[in-house]
C-alpha cells in the first residue's frame, strides 16, 4: 500500500511542478487528472512526448489516470463518445505505466435500472480492451453509485474485470458507513481517495485529517488486512474548492497521518 495525491490539489501549477512536489513529499507517483481542459494533461493518445519527458525525467510515476468518461446518459452517440475517450484513457494510461484509469457511472437521468443497464453495457464492452492494455477500469463511489444498495445493484451487471475507485468521503456523505460499505467491495477496490470533512450548515466543509467524521485509521487498517498492494490518494480538491488551505501545507499533513495510521495497524 503506498501513498499519492491527486493533481487537483494543484490547477494553479504546471505538471512538471507538481511531480516536484510529489518528490518532495517523499512520494513516487500522484494521481493525474488528464482532462479537456488541459490541466494538467488532455486526453490524447500517443501522449506528447514532451510531456512524457516530463514525468520520466522526474523519476515520479503516474499511480492512475483520473480521466471524465461517464455512461448513464440516455443518447447512444453521447455514450458511444464517452466509450471512445475511455479508450484513449486506457492506452494514456498504458503508455505513462499507470495500471488504474477512472471513470464515472454519472448522475442517472432516469430509472436506477435503466442507467445502471447502460453503464453496465459500455464498461462491460471495454472489460476487454482493457485487460488487454493491462490497465484496470476504476469506477468511482460517486453521484448515484455513493449508495451501497445503488452500487452492488451495479456489481451484479458488471464484469468482475470492472473495479472500483473507492471514495470513502463520498459515500459517509450520503449516511453510508464504512464499516458497512467495505465488507461488500473489498475485493474489487483498486484505487482509495481520502480526505476528511465536517458538515456545516448543510454543506462539506474540508478539513485536515483526523479533524472531521471520515475514520481515515479504520480505513486504512481495514485496507491491509485485505492485501491491498493499490495508492491512497490524498484528495484535496483546490481545483473545485479553491477556498481550501494550502495543499503545500495540508498535504504532508495527510502523508504523515496516513503514515502513522499504517504504522498503527
């Protein structure tokens, strides 16, 4: 189990300063948000070999592409595009040696199952393409799939090639617990993001770790009973909340919280 942080922390830096940070916190990759609008890196494969000199002249990896391809939408063209540009993620992700890409089931415009029927239909098309590029399809615990009951209606339709990107805030958000949540997915979860947060008024507010409601310890200890051989990701979301502290500053925080919780267990 190993540590990183994603690129959102940083949408006021150029790539190559953000794998300097990366190095500075004594970490060996981060987690790239690769994106339309070009922070820090589009999808398009092959990748720029200018960029590609970048990452590998910092001697930092790339733990997982955290592309925007989502599939619960109605129109066929719309989800046969968001098919494509996960195909592009994938053979991104092969060529950066990242083994994980994200994607999305997104907000379901009708029935539960009719979306969760099309998100299964486009992911279980790409099971293949991806296995054979050695890259893992990582579907995050967000929007609808936040709720358990949601999320393993979706399991029962998915091939178990498909694996999840569990974000633990996302679903304590909606009243799900972990130690409720995690028995049901351990066994698919490639990728962790974390971050902490209180509610205030109704609305998330981000704090530093071990100063809101998400057991980041428990998390973690229930991780390595299970093997898990993936990165913690610190998610510290400055590209949306751009309110948020200093990542220079709260990220190490988390390093060393998240340190001290595996030393605990």
């Amino acid at each position: 189990m190993k540590i990183t942080f994603t690129t959102l922390a940083y949408p006021h830096l150029k790539l190559g300063e953000v794998l300097e940070r990366a190095k500075r916190f004594g970490l060996d990759a981060i987690e790239l948000r690769v994106a339309d609008d070009g922070i820090h890196l589009k999808p398009h494969h092959p990748v720029d070999r200018k960029v590609l000199k970048v990452i590998e002249s910092s001697g930092i990896k790339i733990a997982s592409i955290a592309g925007y391809a989502r599939f619960s939408m109605i129109d066929i063209n719309e989800r046969l595009r968001n098919e494509e540009l996960l195909k592009t993620l994938i053979l991104m992700a092969e060529e950066v040696g990242a083994k994980a890409v994200r994607a999305y089931a997104g907000r379901f415009p009708d029935s539960v199952e009719n979306s969760i029927n099309r998100v299964a239909e486009s992911l279980n098309k790409l099971a293949d393409f991806a296995d054979t590029h050695g890259v893992y399809i990582a579907i995050e615990t967000h929007d609808e799939l936040t709720r358990l009951e949601i999320l393993l209606k979706l399991f029962n339709k998915l091939d178990p090639r498909i694996k999840i990107l569990y974000d633990v805030a996302n679903m304590i958000m909606v009243g799900e617990k972990h130690e409720n949540v995690f028995p049901h997915i351990s066994n698919r979860i490639v990728h962790v993001h974390i971050k902490d947060f209180i509610m205030v008024e109704g609305k998330r507010i981000f704090v530093r770790p071990g100063k809101g409601v998400v057991p980041i310890c428990r998390v973690v200890k229930d991780l390595k009973s299970t093997g898990f051989k993936g990165y913690i990701s610190i998610e510290w979301e400055k590209m949306w909340h751009p309110e948020l502290e200093d990542p220079d500053i709260v990220i190490p925080l988390y390093i060393e919280f998240v340190k001290k919780c595996l030393i605990e267990t």
